[in-house]
C-alpha cells in the first residue's frame, strides 16, 4: 500500500510537469532562451522523480548494492543542481555580467554543487551521506546533516537571487515569492523527517508552477526592450494613484536623428542605455516607465515624496523636483565623459514634472485641485517645452564623428538588405 500511495503521488506530480511542458510549448510570451531553460529544468525533476519512485520499489529487493548506492547518489546530486537551474533562469550574462550580486550568487552555488558531488561520490564508497544496509534498506548517515545544510543553502542563494532580479525589474511579487521559497524549504524538512513519504517532490512540483506564474508576471509587466516596467503597467497604476507624488516625463533629444544615421538597431541600443541610467538614478524610490518609443515616465512610490521633502531645504517642492531631475542630468553628463565620443547620449534629455496632491488641501497653489490627468499634461507640456528650447539652440543636434560612424555600423545587418524592384 505505501509503495502504491508513493507511485501515485508520483504520477500526479509528474503529470504536472507535463502540463507545465505543454505551457510552454504553448507559450508566446517568453523567449526561446527562457522555455529552454525552463524546460531544461522540468526535465530534471521528472529524472529525479522517476529515479526517487524506482529507488522507492526496488528497496528492499535482492538486487546488487551498488545499483541503489548510484541511483540514490544520482537524485542527491540532481536536487541542488535543480536550484541552480531555477538561478539560470533569473540570470542573463548579458545584464549581470557586470551585477556583482548576481555573479556572486551564482559562483557560490557552482561551488557548493561541486562540493556536494564530491561528498555523494565519496558517499558510494564511505557511506557517509545514506546507507544502505545488507537488506538493501536505506537510512541516513552521519553526514546527512551536511548535504540539507548545502540544499538549504541553494535555496536561500536561490531566493536571494530571484529578489536581485525582482527589484531590477521593478515585478516584486511579495506572496508568490514568499509561496514559492516556502514550498521548498517544506520540501526538504518533508524529506528529513519524512524519508519514506515523497510529498517533497510533490512541494517541488507547485513550487514550480509558482515560478511559472511568477515569470509570467513578469514577462507580460517590462517593456522586452529596456527592461522597464511597460506601458499596461503604466495605465494600471495611473488608474489606481491614491497618494501624494510627483511624475517626470523624459524625452531623448533629437532620437531621430539617432535611427536616420544609424538604424534603428542603434537607436535600440541607446534607449537600453539610457533606461539603465533611469533605472540607476529613480530605481530605489519610483517606478520607472517606458510610454512609447524614446518617452520615459517616472513615478514616486508611496510615501516617497514626504521622506526626500523632508530632506530638502525649507521642505521646497519645487527645488526636490529640480532635484531629482538634476540627478538624471547629471548621470548623463558622467556616462557621456565616460564615454567620450562613443556616446549618443550627447544631446541630453528633455524633463518635464508635475505634482500630484492626494489631499488638495495640501496643494500649492499651482496645483489646488488640480486632477491626476491635468498634473500628466502639465507634465507633457513641460517637457515638449524645453525639448523646443533645445531644438532651438541645437537644431542639428550633436555632430556625427567617426567614432559615432563605427558605432553605426555595429548595428547594421551582416547582409544587405534585399529589396525588391517595382514593376515598370
């Protein structure tokens, strides 16, 4: 009867993964990249599952000794490297490259994977981890102890990891998270103290389906380009603002001009740029946004606009607003002298604000009474002002150099482009 129940909650948690398979096989919403990954990972578990089931039937058998020391090391290995390929796929080597936090992470794990294959290996010949005794029984050796401290690890690791990632990406998901890193760390308590009973993997398994939602949730909440948060996120949160802030709308100056000399593929590449530095200089206190093409909007949190009026001088709400848009400014002037004449950043940004009161009463009179959507267009309004005045001043926008040459042909297409003759 226990060897049935154990196949039975085998064959339910297997067909889950199946039917998360079959999601992503359906799925357009994720890249190619991303479902490898995630199927990668669902393939693993089915080979731990399957492996823990039949380790679960031949127990107690007559059969070599050897055959379960390896199945069984086999799963014990599997089970971090699963944590590992859940980190993979929070993890770009393009964007964390240079995220110290996250390079870290993942060097930590590595090493502690490899710890763990050397502790199972010597565990096949000094039964140091599990034991199987001469009915071919298995228990727990003195070493066990170890090997759920180093799974506990990879799951903390994990979860630190997927929380970099959230806040980069601006998709907390407080109870989803908490959900999914509970559900596994139940699953290892579950194996500890229950070792004959598989409701672990069964944990493992909805644990993944969190994950599933949880990508989701953030996949369909960025913009695929910049990694901001997109333009629905934007009109949802418009919809519901219920507290005191202050919008910035921001405009590249002379984009244009970016994607006629150079392609858009270029111009794509400055927007990814300038949106680093947006998330770089707003990141920690607002919401950052990609409206459309070159337009960024950036939103106070709650509670934000008391904390830095209270920082600024004579609590002056017109000089905090200059402030923050200052501090975009002046970004931008550190990565143009970083970058020299490599940089197309060099025409700067256009910035416009508006204050949005909760309580009028607390409005100045600038903006007494003033609604949500009129504090937008006051905002809109200001920006396309002094993207004017800078048109004026600078109608040709910066000088093409031949640096600026080389970095345009960075982008274009290997092969010509193709274009068929018009009938004549």
């Amino acid at each position: 009867m226990e060897v049935a129940n154990y196949c039975v909650i085998t064959g339910v948690s297997i067909l889950l993964l199946l039917g998360c398979l079959l999601h992503l096989i359906e799925n357009d919403t994720f890249s190619t990249k991303t479902i490898g990954k995630f199927q990668r990972l669902i393939y693993v578990l089915i080979i731990e599952i399957v492996i823990d089931c039949v380790f679960m039937i031949l127990e107690g058998h007559e059969i070599p000794n050897a055959i379960l020391y390896i199945m069984k090391s086999i799963e014990l290995v599997l089970n971090p490297i699963s944590a590992f390929l859940v980190f993979d796929i929070f993890y770009d080597k393009k964007v964390s490259r240079r995220d110290k936090v996250m390079n870290r992470i993942r060097k930590m794990m590595i090493v502690v994977i490899n710890i763990n294959v050397l502790l199972q290996l010597y565990t096949i010949v000094g039964h140091s981890v599990f034991i199987i005794d001469k009915n071919n029984l298995y228990r727990r050796g003195p070493l066990m102890p170890v090997y759920v401290s180093l799974l506990l690890f990879m799951i903390m690791a994990l979860a630190v990891g997927i929380i970099v990632y959230s806040t980069k990406t601006q998709s907390i998901m407080k109870a989803t998270l908490f959900s999914f890193t509970i559900l596994l760390v139940t699953s290892v308590a579950l194996r500890f103290f229950f070792p004959k009973r598989n409701y672990d993997f069964l944990c493992i398994v909805i644990s993944t389906l969190f994950l599933l939602i949880y990508y989701s949730h953030v996949t369909l909440r960025i913009d695929p380009l910049t990694k901001m948060l997109n333009r629905h996120v934007y009109s949802r949160l418009i919809e519901r603002i219920d507290y005191t802030t202050i919008i910035i709308i921001v405009d590249v100056n002379h984009f244009k001009q970016i994607n006629d000399t150079y392609g858009h593929a270029c111009g794509d590449q400055v927007l990814k740029n300038f949106a680093s530095i947006i998330c770089k200089a707003y990141g920690q206190y607002a919401y950052c946004f990609r409206t459309g093409g070159d337009e960024f909007c950036i939103i106070l949190k709650p509670n934000v606009f008391e904390k830095l009026l209270e920082e600024t001088p004579n609590c002056d709400v017109y000089k905090m607003a200059e402030e923050l848009m200052e501090s975009l400014e002046n970004l931008i002037q550190e990565y143009n002298a970083e970058k020299g004449e490599y940089s197309l950043l060099g025409n700067g940004v256009s910035q416009g604000y508006g204050i949005f009161y909760a309580h009028p009463s607390e409005a100045t009179i600038d903006y007494n009474d003033m609604p949500l959507k009129e504090v937008l267009e006051l905002a809109d309004q200001r920006m396309y002002r002094n993207k004017k005045q800078y048109k004026i001043k600078h109608p040709e926008g910066i000088e093409p150099n031949e640096n600026h040459k080389r970095i345009g042909v960075l982008y274009k297409p290997s092969r010509p482009i193709l274009v068929e003759k018009e009938d004549t």
